[in-house]
C-alpha cells in the first residue's frame, strides 16, 4: 500500500513537471511571436 501511494505521488509529480515544461514552452512561443513580429512590422 505504501508502494502504491509512493508511485501514485511520483506521478503526480511527474504531471506536474510535464505541465510546467508544457507552459514554459507555450510562454516562450509567445515571447517569440512577440519578439519576431516586433522585428517584422
């Protein structure tokens, strides 16, 4: 039972890390777009 919530609490944690990476990456696309449509117009 310790083992099982152990393993359930690791992947959370990995959800969580997935999730943030997910939003880092989907900010600094907009950072980008940003930056570049500055560049362009």
């Amino acid at each position: 039972m310790t083992l099982f919530s152990l393993m359930l609490q690791n992947l959370k944690v990995k959800e969580i890390e997935s999730l943030q990476d997910w939003l880092v990456n989907k900010i600094n696309m907009h950072e980008f777009f940003i930056l570049t449509s500055h560049i362009f117009a």
